[in-house]
C-alpha cells in the first residue's frame, strides 16, 4: 500500500500502484468516471474505464457517492489535465463503504459545521489546520528539549486558582469540590528547585462567560518556569522560541499554508528582535491611533484588536500596572506601581498569545500579596513553602497553543484552530 503523495512521483509513471481513501469528488461522463480519491496525504484524479473494468465493475464505482471508502490498483501517469497533475487507472478495487449523501460541505452554516465537526475534520482545509497544529505543538517541545529544559505534568484537578475566581470551573469531588486548573505555573515553580528550567504541554479550563472569537472555555496550554531567569531574559527566549515555531510550518506545511492562502510573506518576515513597549507607551500609542483608552485600563479582545491591526510582527507589552494582573508577579522595586511582567501580542490584529514575567521569590512579598487579593495564605501553603526553602528569582510564561494556531494560519476564530472547542454554548461533538 502507498500514500496518495508518494505515487505522485515522476519515477512512479507507469508502475501499478495500490491506494487507499475516500471518494472526494466524482464525475463520470458516458463510459469514464472521474473519481478523486483523498487520503491523508493529498487528493489524485482516479480513471474508472467501461471499456477496460466491464460495465458490472463500471456502474458500481461511477455509483459511489462522496466519503465512500475503497482501495483501488491501476497504473500511474501524468496528465495536467488531473486536479493534481497524475492519474492512476484503476484496473482491481474494493469498495469498503460506499455511503448516503455526506451532509457537511463547506457552503454550510458555520454552527452546522462545528455541530458535525466529527465529519468535517476531514475536510482539507480542516486537515491543512490539523497538520500545522501538529508541527507547532511539536515545535514548540522541540525547541525547548533542544535548549536542555524538562518536559514534566501538573495536575489537572487543584485546589488553588491562579488567575482569579472568576473562571474557576467547580468539579464535585467525593462529596467535596475541587477546580480544573487554570494553568500550571504554580506547579511548575515546584518543579524549578530540581531540573531549573521545565516546561508542560497540558489543557487550561476557564469559566470564560464571554463569547469571543479568541476564548476557549478549554484550551492548550504552553508553559515554561525557569530558576535564575529575569523578564527580560524570557522575552528573549520566547523571541527566539515564536520564530522557530514559525519557521518549523514555513519549512513543513507549505502546501497546507498555501491551501488556506496564508499570506506566507508576513510568516518569512517573523524575525528576531521583536519590539519591547511599556504598558504606559502603549496608552498614548493607543491614543495616537485615536482610541478612547488611558493609564490602568484592562486590554480586552476588541483594543488588542484595534492596537494589533497597526503591526507585522508581535510585540512585547511589558510593565503592566500592578492592579491589572494577578498577585504572583513581581513588583518592580523600584516602581512597586507596575510590575516586571510582558504579554506578546501577535500582529494583524489577534493580540495576546502569551502571558509571562517575573515571579514573586521572596517570602514576605508573597504573603503581603496574598493577602492583598483577599485570600488566604494558608490556601497557598506549598507555593509560600517555595520561598521558604531556598527560594531564587525565577520566571516563565504561558502561550496559548490554540491562539498561535489561530494567528499562524490567519484564522477568523479561534473554534476554527483547534478539532473540538468547548466554549460556553457547546460541549459537543
Ligand atoms: O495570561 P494568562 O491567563 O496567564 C497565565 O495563565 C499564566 N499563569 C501563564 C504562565 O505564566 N505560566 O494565560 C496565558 C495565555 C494567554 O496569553 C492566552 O494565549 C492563553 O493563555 N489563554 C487562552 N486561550 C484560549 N482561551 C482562553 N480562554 C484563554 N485564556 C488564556
């Protein structure tokens, strides 16, 4: 048996082949039909032939609807006229399924196509999307192997909140309850005091009541903790980290990046430095730009939008006001008003993909912070114990997998990025 792709070779011309897939289109005219057949790989044009199969053999294949499944044998050759420059003749087949009328196509409404994503993932604008999802989560681990950082596991199930109460998911628990995880950078700060540089590739659940086009309910988290590292030096890194990921689809997914019409230009031009701006810059650029935004306000979906539409490549935000972000980062000592934190905006208008900085290290300043978000330090016990016991400086960041995806392949919504969102309407298929 071979893939689709490998027959499409130059030396395979004229040798006998045995394919296997699904009917991606048919069209038969008087004794010939068109069968385009799909596997993982790519589509071929196959030539069913009254003449050569006999008339049984002829009615039975140039009856087969779309998403039947069969296996065929037929000599290979060129011929441009075929949808991918090949054709292969069928000369012995079997038809595993030949089924009833595929109900998804691509005119559909977009809610009966997330309805049946179960049958619309094999589209091949779907299949494009999953294949570069595959190279970036793949990516994103290999960079970090390749710099010496652990892959390790948090729980998904946790008792603690890092994000705020409000998008806290309650599971009942054997008569207790406990959250699904936000993210899992507490853990992660555990596992710095004995391999230093970690990272995890886990989900993150958020009880976001909103509906944006860049909210999951359910998302892939990237995160990575390193001991001894500052905020500058972890921008530096995820600099480096976005343009290997870029470049690992720019040099895998070609034709998945053209099949969706990525403007492959803008990808080539995702290079290192990317630009630093305070928080406190960014208001009066925002203000420039005519936005109606001033010192202390949240960056919401619609103002990242607004303020991302103006740039090519991402852009670090650092030095956000204390008051905006949660109470584990750290406070610059010399401005305890704004703390050394960065959000990575990705450019063409998507905004935040990835959240980082600085963590709090010191015992006192954990436990003051604490407090001053109205919780108990008590709740904390394990992460204060990390300042208690050799404590050094340390930071990391959170990327979100499914936003990267979305921005890479220019995606209108974040549902279209990853294989089954959960947001708050939909918790099927
Ligand atoms: O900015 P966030 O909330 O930061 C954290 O969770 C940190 N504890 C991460 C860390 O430092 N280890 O989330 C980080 C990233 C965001 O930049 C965004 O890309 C993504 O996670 N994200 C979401 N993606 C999809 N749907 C949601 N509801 C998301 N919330 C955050």
């Amino acid at each position: 048996m071979m893939s689709i792709s490998e027959a499409m070779k130059p030396e395979m011309i004229g040798k006998t082949v045995q394919l296997h897939g699904w009917v991606y289109r048919i069209r038969s005219s008087g004794k010939l039909s068109f069968i385009i057949l799909r596997d993982s790989t790519n589509i071929i044009q196959l030539l069913a032939s009254a003449d050569s199969l006999g008339s049984d053999a002829y009615r039975e294949l140039s009856s087969l609807t779309v998403e039947s499944s069969l296996e065929v044998t037929g000599t290979v050759r060129d011929d441009k006229r075929a949808v991918t420059g090949y054709e292969v003749a069928i000369k012995t087949y079997r038809i595993y399924q030949k089924n009833e009328m595929f109900p998804v196509s691509k005119d559909l409404g977009e809610e009966f196509k997330l309805d049946n994503r179960h049958l619309w993932l094999r589209s091949r604008e779907f299949t494009a999307m999953l294949k570069v999802r595959s190279t970036v989560f793949k990516a994103f681990a290999d960079f970090y192997y390749n710099e010496n950082y652990y892959q390790v596991q948090a729980p998904m199930m946790v008792a603690t909140a890092t994000e705020g109460g409000s998008t806290l998911f309650k599971v009942p628990f054997f008569g207790e309850e406990v959250n699904l995880t936000q993210s899992s950078q507490f853990y992660l700060e555990t596992f710095i005091f004995s391999l230093e540089r970690v990272f995890t590739i886990a989900p993150s659940f958020r009880a976001e009541k909103s509906r944006t086009w860049r909210h999951l309910t359910e998302y892939w988290h990237a995160e990575m903790e390193a001991a001894w590292l500052n905020n500058e030096d972890m921008m530096k890194i995820e600099e480096r980290m976005i343009e290997y990921i870029v470049e690992e689809v720019l040099r895998n997914n070609r034709p998945e990046l053209e099949l969706l019409k990525r403007d492959i230009g803008v990808l080539e031009n995702i290079k290192v430095p990317f630009e630093r701006i305070k928080y406190s810059e960014l208001i009066k650029k925002a203000q420039d730009f005519g936005m109606n935004l001033k010192y202390g306000d949240d960056l919401g979906a619609d103002e990242e939008r607004g303020i991302m539409n103006h740039f090519q490549k991402p852009v670090f935000i650092t030095d956000y006001p204390t008051s905006l972000k949660a109470f584990y980062h750290r406070q610059n000592p010399e401005n305890p008003s704004e703390i050394l934190c960065h959000d990575l905006l990705a450019p063409e208008g998507y905004g935040e993909i990835i959240g980082g900085g600085e963590r709090i290290w010191e015992y006192d300043e954990l436990v003051r912070r604490i407090k001053e978000s109205g919780m108990n330090p008590d709740d904390y016990y394990w992460y204060v114990d990390l300042r208690k016991y050799g404590s050094v400086p340390h930071s990391g960041f959170g990327l979100g997998l499914d936003r990267l995806v979305m921005w890479i392949l220019h995606l209108p919504d974040i549902k279209e990025a990853i294989p089954y969102p959960r947001t708050i309407r939909r918790t099927k298929p």
